[in-house]
C-alpha cells in the first residue's frame, strides 16, 4: 500500500544574499546575537533583526528540539519503524502516533511502507514496547524495526544553502 498524505508547507519568495550570508552565519554560530550576526555581515541591527523575523515567520527554522539529543534525557536507543497502515486509517493514526512520547519524528512514504517512526528508547527492552504500542494501534498492519547503529551523516542544509548562494 502507498500512503498519500498531503502535507502543507509555509513558503517563502526567494532568499537574497542577505539572507543566505545570515543563515550561513546561523549555521555557524546558531547562538549568535543579533549584534554579533549585524556586525558580522557589516549590517544594522535593525536590519538583521527585521530578516531574522521575516525568515521565522516564513518556516525557515526549524524546532530548537532537532538540536536535543534523547541520550541526554535517559534515551540512548534510537530505531526506526516502518509501519504499513489501512489508508482510510492514515489520520487516526498518525494523531495516535503523536501521543507516544518516544515517536519522535515520523513521515509519510510512498512505496511499501506506509510510515516510518524515529524513536527513542530507555533500552531494547522499552523499545519492544513501543513497538507493541504501536502494533495495538487499530489499522496497523505490521511494523518493522530497525536499530540505529550509529549517525553517519547528520541533519543537515549547508550544502543546500551552499548551493543556493552558487546559484546567484
């Protein structure tokens, strides 16, 4: 089964130089301060301030809790589990998903697989039951899980910002 699943994205007109030297700034020094990027980029406060808010409001960051790591809170196991669904249940359970504290992140795929969960667990015995909970969720199939062994390459838009600056 291939799931469908509409998702809705704030978006923006195109980024200036501007606005790429200050997020290439950001990813720099994400805890810079808005003096320290004004200088930096040989602008005015004010400036760097009214770009940093129109690249909030437009989605351009992310959550401050991408940059959390679940080690650090009692979680060391980390796995994904792809999960194959009953299209007509694809909502109810992706809200059901919402509410298991582990799941922290999961997407909608196209293919054989359905969804696929990012989790994190106290040990391999929490994760079997995050697992079971997700199994017992009405309109799901079957689940497949597969532990992280380690991140070989991390989350990560430099490249793409990169890019963006190659391409003015």
């Amino acid at each position: 089964m291939t799931a469908i699943v509409l998702l809705s994205f704030r978006t923006m007109g195109s980024l200036d130089h501007v606005d790429l030297e200050l997020l290439d700034a950001l990813a720099d020094d994400h805890r810079a301060t808005v003096v320290a990027l004004a200088e930096r980029l040989g602008l005015s406060r004010n400036t760097v301030q009214a770009r940093m808010a129109k690249l909030e409001r437009s989605g351009v960051f992310g959550s401050f809790e991408r940059a959390m790591a679940p080690e650090a809170l009692g979680y060391p196991i980390e796995a994904m589990i792809s999960i194959v669904v009953r299209q007509a249940d694809l909502p109810r359970i992706t809200e059901e998903l919402a509410r298991i504290p582990e799941v922290l992140q999961a997407h909608g795929l196209s293919g054989q697989v359905d969804l696929l969960a990012r989790v994190a667990a106290r040990d391999t015995q929490h994760l079997f039951g995050i697992d079971a909970r997700i199994l017992s969720i009405d309109g799901v199939e079957r689940t497949e899980t597969s532990l992280v062994m380690g991140e070989v390459i991390g989350y990560r838009v430099r490249p793409l910002l990169e890019a963006a600056r190659r391409e003015q």
